[in-house]
C-alpha cells in the first residue's frame, strides 16, 4: 500500500503514467512533502526501509528447497508409448487418458512451455507434481481437469512465481483443482489472471461489505481513468472469490446474491461521484442540482446471479432557474447521464465494470436516458402502464447526491400507492405472461426464467399481489421476493403454506440457476459432463439427473398453480393485448 501510494502521487505531480522518482534535488524535496516527510533525506530513508521490507518478504518467499517432492509422481518416460508403470499410476489416480497425460507432462519436463524454462521451474513443478495430480484425480473427470491446469500453465510466461505458490500453499491446489474440474469460465478466467488465485487464498470468512476497502483503493486514483481500472479489477475480483465460494458450498445462494449485490452497490456509490467531479470539471455544474442511481430487476431486489447486468433508472432534479456554466439543465443531466452509463460500461483490460440495462425506465428504450423528478412523477400518474408498475415493486435508490435519496423513494412509494383496480392489474399481468411466452418462449427446459412456472412467473406473483394489496400501503413493499412473499402472508393474501411453498421456490430456482452460470453448463443433460453436472445436482438437493428433473418440474408447478389461482390463466389467452408489454 505505502509503494501504492508513491506510485499514485508520482502519478499526480507528473501527470501521466509514470514509476520514476524526480532526478534533482528540488524536485524529490516538493516530492517528500507531497509525501508528508519533513525533507528528501527522511523520504528517501522512509522508502529503502520500505523496499527491504518487500524484498526480504520476497527472497524468503520464493527461495525453497523443492527437496524431493518428486517422489511419489508417476514417470512417463522420454519418449513414446507411455510406460506401463505409469499408466498403472496414473489410472490408479482417476486419470483414463494415460498417454495424453505422459506427453505433455514430457513436454513441462522439457521445459517446452514458457512458464517451465528455467530449471527453477521445473524443480518447484517436480516438487509440487505428486499433489498436483492426487488434486487433480479426485475430481469427477481428472483428465479434463489436467486439461484445463495446462491449458492455464500455458498461458503464463513465467513459472517461478506461480508454482512457488502452488509449493508454500498445498491446500490451494485442491482448491485450485475443484474449479478446473467443475467451472470452465472460472478456469478461463484463472489462465488469464493468475492473481485470481489470491481469491483461493482467502480464507472462508472473507466476506464483509465492500465499501471501506474500495473506498481505500480509491483514495489515491489520480483520475477517472485510473478509478475505473480499480474498479474493474476489484469487481472481477470480488465477483471470482464469490463464484469459487458458491462453487464450493461455501456459502449459500441467498448470502451470494447479497454480497454481489452489496459489491455492484459499492462500486457505483463510489463511482458517481467520480463521474460528476469529471464532468464538473468541463461542464461546470448545475446549481441545486441533484442525481440519482434508481436499481430495479434483480439488483434492486438484492438478488443479483453471476454475470447479472444492471438495471437502471437515473433520476435528476434542479430549481426552475438553475443553469450551469455551459450547458442548459436538461442537457447537462442527459450528458452526465451518458457518461455515467458509458463509465459503468467502457470495457478495460479487466472487462467493463457491470453490463447495463435501462429499458425498465419510462417509457424503456424510446424515453431519454434520464429523466426529471417532474416527469417520473407526472409519467406514473398519468402513462405509466401494468408492466412498469410492476418492475416499480423492486425500485432502490442505489446511490444519489446528498440528500436526494429520500425525496426519490417516496416518489417511488407513491407510484406505486395508485389506486388501480386489483382486476387490472390480475388481468394486465396474466396477458403480459401470455405475450411473454408467445414472443419468448423458453430455450429449453432448464430455461428456469422463461419456463412455465418459472422464476418470471414467481416474480409477477410477488409484483402483482404487492401492487394489488398494498396500494394503500407503500411502505409495505419488499424489492426480495422472499420478504414480499412473507408480507403477503403477514397481510393474508397468500397463506403459510404456500408462501413457504414459493419461496423455497425461489430459493431453489436461484441456487441451480447461479450453480448453471458458474459452471457454464447452461443447458445440464443426462450426458453433461458430470464435473459440471455435479455442483448443479448438488445445489438442486438431486442425487441424479432424474432427480434434479423431477424436482423442478415440482417447483414450476408449485409457480404456476400459485400464478393461475391468484392472476389467472396465461394459457387462456389467445391474443395477448400489445399495451402490456
């Protein structure tokens, strides 16, 4: 962090990407005051104590003793077929491919690879190689995980590093090992990342909420530019340490969706007043005027899946008269309406930050990017139609200028406090799931949203019944379906039984669909490969494919029996109206 530091504030003085220290005297001397040292002499005492630090930490890090951990890892040989030894061995070890596996652990010897050219490498490689393939036949299909830890090894262009951790750290192989074998995108993602693996480090109860230490990341960002690239990196970051603790039961479906949810919370709170400062700083600002990140969808209820985007509405206010230094109000807001979006999305090395989706705001993607109080408020009272006020019940304010938060949720408490007719709502709701269902009908039966019975479905229950019951009452509302489900029950609109019934539903529609993502297996089959189809069995409760297919088709009747008794019968509709959707 103190190096960090140094490098940031280089960075500031000069202007430009840099690690070189000032070369005349004067120079280091404003330097060691930017640094808050009292002269060059202190700072330059202050930083060689600091490098020895780092480099005896390093020395005593990477200067092991492979000794003989060899022992024990089955020699394939110089040359041809494999021997028959170390077919044995490595059949023994789960492996079924002997002969793919002897010539490329030939070639790691031969120091083919990049990483392995060194002899240091090839010493921590023999010293590591019994654990590597014990950890490596334990999983469902070894030879697919060995597949993948080459195809990672490939990829780097030194060894030394890596495999000294694999050495200092045994443990992290057969956590290493799990996600080869079972996560092809977790894997992909380690072969381009090897600092990744610091997540598999971590130890199980790492998870506490992410602002404070983005807000220290931050703290020396020069500017937009460089905040950005922390950004990504620390969302990429987090958002992997999360898949690998799903992926190993760490932590169940419910606690991961509201830490990424928190995480994505985290990163665009710190990120708006990024973007404002910059856009300030050519545009001027607008006097009294005040913006607002509104979250719906799944990041509104908290109940963000592996690789959800955003859905978002931006909401912007100023006094009749204001006007900023260069551009009309209106203007100014839709700009930085702009640029905001843009930000969340500009992809970087590290990927973009979140994917976003505004079509859930006024008007969806015909309306402006944002829109005033004024006209959310007039837009609710006046055009608003079923399907917005639907999306509505999961409206959060997810980050705003000081104190506008407040006066935006309760505009949204009193969109959603109108004094529909319940008939309305039933209907204009059952003709939507007909429309939905004729335009986007399911991809397959583990399409668990689209499907009948679905996790749509659930979610226009819990909408639908909120909108119908608590319209006199706001602040009833819940953006978790599970909390709604339980207020419903509260207000007796659904009964014990069947809110339960629901949102065990939900819970496991949201525990098999996370498991599906991290994975990569979007579509399970009897065939799947059973590295990928065993996480997803066990997320389900399922013994057996038979199991997990019985088991949903429970779960989308126990949905749709609920939707028809309370909404009615989307199937019953044989020219859905164009006005709901």
């Amino acid at each position: 962090r103190a190096l960090r530091q140094v490098e940031h504030r280089l960075q500031m003085v000069e202007d430009r990407q840099t690690h070189t220290l000032p070369e005349t005297e004067a120079g280091l001397a404003r330097f060691a005051t930017f640094m808050n040292m009292p002269d060059a002499a202190r700072f330059a005492a202050w930083l060689d104590a600091v490098c020895e630090t780092v480099n005896a930490i390093f020395a005593d890090f990477f200067d092991t003793d492979p000794g003989s951990g060899k022992d024990g890892a089955p020699d394939p040989g110089e040359s041809g077929a494999a021997p028959d030894a170390f077919a044995g061995q490595a059949q023994s070890l789960g492996f079924a491919d002997p002969q793919h596996l002897a010539v490329r652990l030939r070639l790691w010897r031969n120091g083919t690879l990049p990483a392995l050219r060194t002899a240091r490498a090839r010493e921590l490689l023999d010293s590591i190689m019994p654990a590597l393939l014990r950890a490596l036949g334990r999983q469902t299909d070894p030879d697919l995980a060995f597949r993948r830890f080459d195809r990672m090894l490939e990829r780097q262009s030194a060894g030394v590093s890596l495999l000294s951790l694999f050495q200092h750290n045994p443990a992290l192989l057969d956590r290493l090992a799990t996600v080869l074998g079972a996560a092809p995108p977790l894997a992909d993602h380690l072969a381009s990342n090897p600092g990744a693996l610091d997540a598999l480090l971590a130890p199980v109860a790492r998870f506490t909420r992410p602002g404070p230490a983005l807000r220290r990341l931050l703290r020396d960002a020069a500017d937009l530019e460089t905040a950005l690239d922390t950004l990504r990196r620390f969302v990429r970051r987090e958002e992997f340490h999360l898949a690998v603790a799903t992926l190993e039961r760490r932590i169940g479906a419910d606690q991961a969706s509201l830490w990424r949810t928190d995480l994505a919370d985290a990163a665009l709170a710190a990120l708006l007043p990024r973007v404002m400062a910059d856009f300030a700083a050519r545009h001027g600002r607008v006097r009294g005027g005040r913006f607002a990140i509104v979250a719906l969808g799944r990041v509104g209820a908290r109940e963000m899946q592996p690789g959800s985007d955003l859905d978002l509405m931006l909401i912007y206010d100023h006094p009749p008269e204001a006007a900023a230094a260069r551009l009309p109000p209106s203007q100014y807001f839709l700009r930085l309406a702009h640029a905001l979006v843009a930000a969340i999305t500009a992809p970087g090395a590290e990927g973009a930050i979140y994917a976003v989706d505004m079509r859930l705001r006024p008007s969806g993607n015909k309306g402006p990017v944002a829109v005033s109080l004024a006209a959310f408020r007039r837009y609710h009272a006046e055009e608003a139609w079923t399907w917005e006020r639907l999306a509505l019940t999961r409206a959060r304010v997810l980050a705003a200028t000081r104190g506008f938060a407040p006066v935006v949720d309760a505009e949204i408490r009193a969109a959603l406090a109108r004094d529909i007719p319940p008939a309305t709502t039933c209907a204009d709701t059952v003709a939507m799931r007909a429309r939905l269902a004729r335009d986007a009908p399911p991809a397959g039966p583990f399409d668990l949203k689209h499907r009948a019975g679905g996790m749509m479905e659930l979610g226009f229950i819990a909408e639908a019944l909120q909108l119908v019951h608590f319209r006199g009452a706001p602040s009833r509302f819940r953006q978790r379906t599970a909390e709604a489900l339980a207020e419903l029950e509260a207000c007796g609109a659904l009964d014990p039984a069947e809110a339960g019934a629901l949102a065990a539903a939900d819970r496991w529609y949201r525990a098999v669909q996370a498991m599906r993502r991290i994975t990569g297996l979007a579509d399970p089959r009897p065939d799947s490969p059973k590295s990928a189809l065993a996480p997803i069995l066990a997320a389900a409760g399922a013994l057996d494919f038979d199991g997990i297919i019985a088991t949903m088709e429970a779960q989308a009747a126990v949905v749709r029996t609920s939707f028809v008794r309370h909404l009615g019968d989307p199937r019953g509709i044989t020219n859905p109206r164009g006005d709901t959707a």
